[in-house]
C-alpha cells in the first residue's frame, strides 16, 4: 500500500464492544515499527425508534401516515403493521401471523432508510390496534416501537 502523508482510510467498527487500538508502521515487513497509533472505544448501540401518527382515532380503511425514525441498521424485510394488541410483543412471528391470517394492512421500509414515512391504510374492521416496527422479518427480529391506534366506522 503506497500512502501519501495525508490519505484517508476507512475501516469497518469491530463487532463486539470493547477498547481498541489502530496502528500504523512504517513498514509492512518485521523490521518496520509502529509510528502512530489511536485508541477507539466501541460501545453497544442502544436502539431508539419511534412511530407517530398525526391522531389516534381513524375510520375504517382512512388513509394513515405513519412516521418512524430509528438508529437501529435496518434489515431486509423491516416492516410496519397493524396487530392486535393481545399479540405478545416482541414477537415477530405471532405479530406476522395475526397480520397475515386478519388481512391487516402493513408496509415494508427501506431496509438503509433511517426515517421516512409510510401510508397505510387503516384496517377494515373497528377496534383497537397497535402499529408495529420491526427491523425485519426474520426468526431473530426487534419489535422496535409500537403505538396503540383505535379504528371506528
């Protein structure tokens, strides 16, 4: 690697947390020595997301935008729904079944979006539900928020 005194170079963050050390040799042979080095904590991400709704009561089938916002690397598959609230949350899985079995509706994100928002259309039949996030459609999913709407003829 021929380098100039002022290059950039990127590198991908370790996976697991902990305190690291990125060290630079004058040489890529056992006689080159170390001429800089930087110490980098990494730390577990705390996930934050949110949903919001402009109000909590819709008619049947009244269009919705939803809003969600997160800092969570989004998967291939996240999805926003509407499941009933007796569904255990966190649990992708039992909310994908009470969605798919009911009809109700939902909407993927884009998996690289880390804001955006989607419209939706609220369910047909009345009665209280929650939205739900989850950052993908797969066995090991996060529900990452959930707000309870309730729908009216």
């Amino acid at each position: 690697m021929d380098l100039k005194r002022e290059d950039h170079l990127e590198f991908d963050a370790p996976s697991e947390p902990g305190t690291y050390h990125l060290r630079v040799y004058n040489a890529m042979d056992p006689s080159g020595y170390e001429i800089s080095r930087i110490t980098f904590k990494v730390e577990e991400l705390q996930p934050v997301s949110s949903l919001s709704v402009s109000k909590r009561v819709f008619k049947t089938n009244e269009r919705i935008q939803v809003r969600y916002k997160t800092n969570v690397f989004l998967r291939n598959g996240s999805w926003i729904g509407f499941v009933r609230p007796d569904v255990p949350h966190n649990d992708q899985f039992a909310s994908s079944e009470n969605n798919s079995d009911y009809g109700y509706p939902f909407d993927y994100v884009g998996f690289e979006d880390k804001e955006g928002v989607v419209e939706m259309e609220a369910p047909a039949k009345p009665g209280t539900y929650d939205l739900r996030f989850f950052d993908s459609n797969e066995d090991d999913t996060l529900e990452l928020s959930s707000i309870a709407i309730e729908v009216i003829w």
